[in-house]
C-alpha cells in the first residue's frame, strides 16, 4: 500500500512539473517549467490547497534518489569534451564555490528553523 501512496505522490509532483511546463510554453516565460512548477506547489502548500503529507512520502524518496538522478547529466557532458577543454578548471572551482555556498546557507537555515521549532516547544 506504501508503494502505490508513493507513486501516486511522484505522480503529484510530476503534475506539478507538467503543469509548469505547460505555462511556460504558453506564456513564453525565460524560466524552466521545473521552476514553475515548483512555485505553484509552494503556493498550494502554503495556502492549504494541499497538504505536506500528501507528498511527503513520494518527495523523501525522490530526495533518497537524487544523486541517481543526476548520472544522465554527467554521462552527457562527457560526450561533449569541448565543453570543459577550455573552461574546465574554471567550472570546477565555480562549482566548488557554488556548493560550498549552497551547503553553508542551507546549514544555516536548517538551524534557525530547528532552533525556532525548539522555541516553540
């Protein structure tokens, strides 16, 4: 029974994504479709339209599988040296500093909220 809650919540999610997609090329918006999605979803959760746990389940395992998500991205890099030839050591520090500034931030907010909802105990 977890296994189809599951699925019908990635199903949620991937409406939400479509649903973006279907914006963007309607509108001709310079912003992915993901994004939008994503934005809809925010609102919908924040307004109660839909409930965190109505995707809870289906969100923790795509977040389980991430880094697998991200292996047909890599693989199609590589089939494009001249992408990196010039440029790639660049990249590899700009990526290094993005991360680094990306981890430090979310650190910080996830102490503050963990820190807020101790407060509120």
């Amino acid at each position: 029974m977890k296994v189809i809650r599951i699925i019908l919540q990635i199903g949620v999610l991937y409406l939400f994504t479509l649903i973006g997609t279907w914006i963007v090329d309607w509108t001709h918006l310079p912003l992915p479709g993901s994004i939008i999605g994503l934005l809809l979803l925010l609102i919908c959760l924040l307004t109660g339209v839909i409930r965190e746990s109505f995707i809870k389940d289906g969100a923790g395992f795509l977040i389980s599988i991430l880094t697998l998500l991200f292996i047909p991205a890599t693989v199609g890099i590589m089939n494009y040296p001249e992408l990196l030839s010039g440029y790639g050591i660049l990249l590899v520090v700009i990526l290094a500093i993005s991360t680094l500034f990306t981890l430090t931030l979310t650190g910080k907010i996830a102490m503050r909220m963990e820190a807020r909802q101790h407060d509120d105990t």
